[in-house]
C-alpha cells in the first residue's frame, strides 16, 4: 500500500517520452521554494500496486518513444518497497519508469533496488553547500550526494536537476559553484536542467494555512533562466572537459 496524491497523465516534463506521473504523498524535506506542499501529509488515498498498475496500464499505448511512468512526490523513494512491488507489473508489460526525487532518503536495500530497475533518475542537486541545503530544505546534503554517486557508479542514466530562486542562487558565481560541485564529487549524468521558480504553489499555502516562506520572491524570468543555463552548459564544459 502507498498513499498516493495524485495522478498526472500525459505529463511530458519529467523524463522522456509521455509520461504517466504517480504522486507519492510525504517528504521528509520542506524546501522553502515547494510548490507542492500538499504532498507534504498523507491524503488518506491508499492504494495497493495492484490498483496504481492498473491505472497505469491504461496508458500504455501512449509510452512509444521512450515514455512510461514517472514516480514523483513528495518524495517517491520513501516508497521504494512499493515501487519494488510494482516493478514486476510494470515489466510484463514492457513499461519502464523513472524517478524524480529529491534523493534525501537513506540508501536503503529497497532504495537501491528501486533504483536500479528504474530507467532513469531525475535528481534534484537543491543546494551545494551543506549550510545552504540545510537552511532552505531542512535536510542533510550528503543524502543526495550519496544516491547521485551511487547512480553514476552503477552507469544509471542520470539527470539533475536545480531550482534557480530570485535573490537565493540566481547568480552566475551560484552556478557555477553548483557546476563544481557535481564535477569535482565524480556526478556522471546526461543532462542537468535549471528550472525557474515560479509562484503557480502559492494558492497552495494559502489553502492548507500555512506559512509560504517566499511569498515576497517574484518568478525567475525565463530569459535569466535561459542565461543561467548557458552559464551551467559552459561551465561544466571548461571544468568537465
Ligand atoms: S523535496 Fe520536493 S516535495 Fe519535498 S519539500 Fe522539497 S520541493 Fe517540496
């Protein structure tokens, strides 16, 4: 059983082709930039894996090109278990799934079976400096750090992923501490994406009545979001070769 949030189908952001989106209730982060915090608390929806295939299955003639399920959240690898119960569904099917996590789990066995029968990792480098991460997630940098290496070590196909905030990491010196940071700790991965912080979770506070942390942070625009990813792109290329 897993509590699950919601469903998104035809979701296309997150890992390639059109995916199919579960999303796991529970985090044990509480980034002050979430747009999601209604995953933060169990919904109440439980529901066997038996039941979430069966939804997901429904779907499949639309995972040509590489598309299958995505497991988000909250956070999905504190479901790994689940995930592993799934996993055999999935296959005699033939559909695939990645997982888009925030990697501040701890590298369990389950975590790693999990991990290893995925397609993909979509992983999310919030912050590279441990007071940072700390500061603005609540959590422990070297969590993320651990499962990152742990992918690149087992050539598992791997893409980062960070949340560029006005007035927090926004500046071509924070990038570039970011591009050191996955290079010099050995990070092996196909692609890493800046996303833009956006203010579309703000009714979401409002709703659950709680405190948002950065209701005075206006939206990244996206043409600094557009300069920041070159920024990332060139950087990594002088220091990664
Ligand atoms: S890891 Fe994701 S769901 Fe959890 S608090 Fe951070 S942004 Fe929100």
């Amino acid at each position: 059983m897993a509590d699950i949030h919601s469903f998104e189908s035809f979701a296309a952001l997150d890992g390639e082709g059109i995916r199919y989106a579960v999303f796991f209730t529970g985090c044990p982060l509480r980034c002050v930039y979430c747009h999601n915090p209604d995953t933060w608390h169990k919904s109440g929806n439980d529901m066997t894996a038996e039941e979430v295939f069966n939804k997901v299955r429904r779907f499949k003639p639309y995972f040509r090109n590489g598309g299958g399920v995505t497991f988000s959240g909250g956070e999905p690898l504190l479901n790994s278990e689940f995930i592993n119960g799934i996993y055999p569904m999935l296959k005699s099917e033939n559909i695939g799934y990645c997982v888009d996590t925030s990697g501040s789990v701890a590298l369990t066995d389950d975590v790693r079976q999990a991990v290893d029968n995925a397609d993909m990792i979509i992983l999310d480098i919030k912050f590279c400096d441990s007071e940072k991460y700390k500061k603005f997630t609540g959590g422990d940098i070297e969590k993320p750090l651990t499962l990152g290496k742990y992918c690149s070590g087992k050539g598992k196909r791997l893409v980062l992923r960070t949340v560029v905030v006005p007035g927090i990491n926004d500046t071509e010196d924070e990038i570039e501490k970011y591009a050191k940071y996955v290079i010099e700790n050995g990070l092996i991965f196909e692609k890493y994406e800046l996303l833009a912080f956006h203010t579309m979770g703000f009714f979401k506070y409002e709703n659950l009545g709680i405190e948002n942390p950065l209701a005075d942070t206006p939206a990244l625009e996206p043409s600094r979001l557009d300069e920041l990813q070159k920024h990332l792109d060139k950087t990594l290329k002088v220091i990664g070769g």
